[in-house]
C-alpha cells in the first residue's frame, strides 16, 4: 500500500486522462480514466460504492438511509471509537453501538491523484485519493459530551485500477489519553453466499458472538457461511491477506490485507436476523452479502496526548 502523496508528473501540459471529481449533496464521486469508480457520502465518510469494470463491488441494502438519519446500512460504515455495544463504565459507555463516526458529519479534505508504476514497466497507472476529516468540534453536543476528547480523524480512501484502500489516521490532540477501537465494516457484494469461502482463518482463535462470546478455534481452511455468523478472529497478520473466494473454482474474488488492524469479524446475519432489521432488503439479500471487517477491537489503543496512530485495509477484488 503506498499512500505516499507522489504528485501527478503527468497531466501537466499533458493530454493525458485524469480522475474525475464530482460533489453533489454531500455525496463525492471520484473516477479513474479506466473505469473505476468511488462514492463516498460525507455522513459517516461512508463508502457507498466501489466500481470496476462496471461492477459494483459493495452491498447497499435497498432499504439503507441515505439521509443522514441512520448510519448506512452497507458499504464501509465506519466503527470508532468503540465496536458493538459499549461495555459498561468505560469512558465509551454512553456512545451509541459502534461509537459516532459512522454517524457524524466529515469534511471532504480534497483529492490527491498519484501515479503508481504501471505492470508493464513504462506504463502508468493513476490512482486517486479523497481525504475526509472528523474532529471534536464537527461532533453533536451529545456526542461531544458522550466522549469528551480532543480527537482528529484523516479517513483516506484510495482508488487504484484494482484495489481499494481505506486508511484512518486517529490523533490525540488534547491533553489527556484517550482508549479506542476502530473498524472498517466492510459489506462485500457477492453472488451468492453458498458460493464463496474465506480462507486464511484457519487455526486462528475467534469469539463466536452468536453463541456467548466464546472462544473457538477456525478449524476450516476455507470457511462456508451457512447460518448467522458473528466472529471476531483475533491476532491475525495483517500481511496475509483475508481470501474470498468462489467455490467454484477457487479463485479468489476479494483479496484483504490490512495495516495495523490485527482483527477481522466476519459477519453474516441470515435470515431471521436480515428479516428483523428495519433498514436491511429486500430480506433475501443476506445471500448477497458478506461483511469482512478488519479492524482492532479485541483490545483497547491507547493514544497519548499528541500522539498520532494509523490503521488501513486494501481490497483487491477480481476484475
Ligand atoms: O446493526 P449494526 O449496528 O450496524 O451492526 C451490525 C453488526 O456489526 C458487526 O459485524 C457486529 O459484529 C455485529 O454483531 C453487528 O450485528
């Protein structure tokens, strides 16, 4: 992952194709000479679309609210600074499931374009880069008061021809440390759930929110999602990539890595569960998603006053 800010050599007095912007509604649209496309609503800094080749490669559920008045249900909900319920008497304790980044309101910080080498030597590829920002003062009253910190947040969503990269920088700009978690909640659009198997989480120790909270073994080399699923898989390395991929024919159809974000939850709610959320549809569409979630939530970070800490993912999907 190279989120260096290179600027673009070409395009200067050149005729060459560049990414296109556009903001309309507190919605950022960004798109490569190639194809791809991102869209990012500024409410949560949610990630509401991935193209390629036409393809949308996120789950939006039809009935997601797309007015601020919900976090969105689907795309890449942001989780900060707490995962799930808050646990009791914790400085998190009166902040909603999931904490208030998904549901604040970013700034769009502008737009980077880099060049990244191209795979067959002197050709180049362009990638884009949209930055969103959250601090304390952009929170409500409530929220501000909920969780009292002074906080900033730099959201950078990258599009490259093939991946696309989400990495939060957290700082501490007060004068007391605060303890977070964080975690991109990616929903992944697929085809059919009986059709797709996550590899690489065998022999790893995940808790099993849908049966208490223990605490389980990955037995399977390439995971089958068949019921409601709720995992937390902790202490993985990051470098090695979270595999869908099609059972059919192996092949891997989203590939993740991540940076400093040592945890993925894997998340499918199935049927009665999809059924009983007022903003998930049509109720078959559980077949049509599954959420790969990296993050770091098994444990609290603690950030000093003035420190900085940054976390990322990139997906890779078949094009
Ligand atoms: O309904 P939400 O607050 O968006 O949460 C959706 C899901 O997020 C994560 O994947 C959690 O592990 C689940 O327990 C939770 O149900």
């Amino acid at each position: 992952m190279d989120r260096s800010n290179k600027p673009s050599a070409i395009g200067v007095g050149a005729s060459l194709p560049q990414p296109t912007l556009s903001i309309k509604d507190n919605v950022i649209e960004a798109s490569l000479p190639s194809g791809q496309s991102v869209t990012v609503h500024l409410y949560g800094a949610t990630v509401t679309s991935w193209k390629t080749n036409g393809k949308e490669q996120l789950f939006v559920s039809e009935k997601a609210h797309l007015d601020g008045s919900k976090p969105i249900r689907g795309g890449i909900p942001l989780v900060f600074p707490v995962f799930g319920p808050p646990p009791q008497n914790h400085a998190t304790s009166s902040l909603p499931q999931h904490g208030f980044a998904r549901n604040s309101n970013w700034e769009f910080l502008g737009k980077s374009s880099s060049e990244a080498p191209g795979r067959d030597g002197d050709q180049t590829d362009l990638t884009v880069k949209l930055d969103f920002g959250l601090s304390h003062s952009m929170l409500t009253e409530e929220f501000r008061e909920a969780w009292p910190y002074e906080f900033g947040l730099v959201y950078s969503v990258t599009l490259t021809k093939d991946t696309l990269e989400t990495a939060l920088q957290v700082r501490n700009e007060g004068k007391q440390n605060f303890e977070f978690q964080t975690l991109m909640h990616t929903y992944l659009n697929i085809a059919d759930i009986s059709d797709i198997r996550i590899k690489n989480l065998e022999s790893k120790t995940y808790v099993d929110k849908t049966l208490n909270a223990t605490t389980h073994t990955e037995s399977s080399p390439a995971l089958a999602i068949t019921q409601e699923t709720d995992r937390v898989y902790q202490s993985l390395d990051p470098a090695v990539p979270i595999v869908v991929a099609s059972a059919k024919d192996d092949q891997p159809l989203f590939s993740i890595t991540r940076e400093a974000l040592n945890d993925v939850v894997v998340w499918n709610p199935w049927i009665e569960k999809a059924k009983g959320m007022a903003d998930f549809g049509p109720d078959e569409a559980y077949k049509n998603m599954i959420c790969v979630e990296a993050g770091s939530v098994s444990g609290w970070q603690t950030l000093e006053a003035g420190e900085a800490w940054e976390g990322a993912q990139s997906i890779k999907s078949r094009l």
